[in-house]
C-alpha cells in the first residue's frame, strides 16, 4: 500500500447510533427504545470492527512513514570491518618497540633479532655491480624459530607500474585489487581489512590481510609513503596460530611510520 494515499481513504463508515432511553431503572436496563436485541448486538460488532479497521490502517500508516532498518545506513566500526579488528588483538605497550628506517614495530616478548648484520642497511639500494634491494628491514623470531616477525620496504613502482610516486596505499588499488600484490596466488584468505590511522601526516590508510599459504598462516600490515611501500608480516604454522595467533597478529597490526 502506498503510504501517500493512506491519509486520502475514506474512513470505515460508522453505522447509525440507536436511540437510546434517557432514564434508565434499575429494573429497565439501557436499551434502544424501539430495536430488538438482535439489532443492538449487530450494532455493537460493527462499530466494533469499524474502529478496528481504524487503528489497523493508521498502525500500517505509522510504520510504512518510518525508515525501514534495510534502508538505514550501516555504520562502519573503527577501523574497518563488520566485525572490529581489535577482537583479536593484544595490547602491545609492554613489548619493546624496534625503530627502523621510516618505521617502528613492535617486538613480541622473547622474540629474538635475527637480522644479519650486513642487512641492517636493509631496503636500501646499492649501486653498480651491487645493485640490488635487501631482503628484510627488520626480522624477529621466536626462540624455536618457527614464528616469525619481518618487514619489508619496496619501492611502489616495483608494486604497481606508475611513473607517479605513490603516497597513499590506495594509489596501488583497492583492497580487494590490491590483494595480488600481497598474497600469494592459492592462497585462502581469513580476512581482508582497510584500517585508518591518525599520524603526524594525517590519517594514513593501511591494507591488513590474514590468510594461510603453504601451511603457513600470516598476518600482513602494509602502507605507503613516499613512493615506499612498507609491509610487516607475522607467520607461524597453522598448528600454532590458535596458541599464537593473537600475538602474531597483534605485532603486524602494531606497525606504524615515524
């Protein structure tokens, strides 16, 4: 029904009160002078089905004015996502914070700094025969080894061709399209988020994804500044990430730029 022409219907004709005895006795009760008590009580049933009909139409009338919750707009929560990243993640004050070149991260308790010396020049580029990016600008891991913490620093355009420097991570595409750049083909994808940040910069867009590959699960955080692409990245075996999840996680979502 539309809800415009809901005040235009006529209303439910009421059918004609009878004429009732003015001075009732107790022995006399009220009732129409000159009807049957056949016609009173199809007069009651009437009137009582017209006021029905009555509330019932301008019920229909008062809900179809109000927006349904289909229509409503569906707040986004902070930092992205039907359901809020910061469920699965731990407070990471404690931990000690490594800065690295444009960055800080910070660093799982006893987790060890695995980085070889000679990388501590990590991300930067070496000219003439040595011409070449180094693998890692930081890397961290657990005492067996097989947990791990790294990041990484790549140009954009080695990302995304563009004769543009990139600033913002956007400029590398969605995060669904910018997926291809960070997960491995086959991969199975857990979740894929857009977290926003406040910096000194401004609000800085990060792309996270969690996914699993190759019986590794790996929690990602990357972002762009300045035509680099920064990329923190936790992994640890998938029989280890119900223990350990949460830690892991919460260290690749704990990167940030200085």
């Amino acid at each position: 029904m539309t809800p415009a022409l809901l005040p235009l219907a006529p209303s439910p004709p009421y059918p004609k009160p009878p004429r009732l005895c003015l001075k009732p006795t107790p022995a006399r009760p009220l009732y129409r002078c000159d009807a049957t008590r056949r016609d009173f009580a199809i007069y009651t049933a009437s009137a009582a089905a017209a006021a029905a009909a009555m509330s019932l139409a301008a019920a229909t009338a008062a809900d179809e004015a109000l927006p349904s919750a289909s229509q409503s707009p569906t707040p986004h929560p902070p930092n992205g996502g039907a359901t809020s990243l910061l469920v699965g993640i731990a407070n990471t004050r404690s931990w000690s914070q490594y800065y690295g070149s444009g960055f800080s991260i910070r660093v799982p308790p006893s987790f060890d700094n695995i980085l070889e010396p000679e990388d501590f020049s990590a991300a930067m580029t070496y000219y003439g025969d040595k011409a070449k990016v180094r693998a890692y600008a930081a890397r961290f891991a657990s005492p067996d080894r097989s947990e791990l913490v790294s990041v990484v620093i790549k140009p954009s355009n080695q990302l995304k061709i563009t004769f543009l420097e990139a600033k913002d991570i956007t400029e590398l595409g969605t995060l669904k399209e910018a997926s291809k750049l960070f997960v491995p083909g086959g991969a199975k994808i857990y979740s894929a988020r857009t977290i926003k940040v406040k910096d000194q910069e401004g609000i800085r867009t990060y792309y996270f994804y969690e996914f699993r590959f190759d019986r590794q699960h790996v929690a990602l955080m990357a972002t762009v500044d300045s035509g680099k692409t920064y990329i923190a990245a936790a992994t640890a075996p998938e029989t280890r990430w119900e223990t350990d999840g949460v830690t892991l996680r919460s260290a690749a979502v704990s990167m940030s730029l200085t």
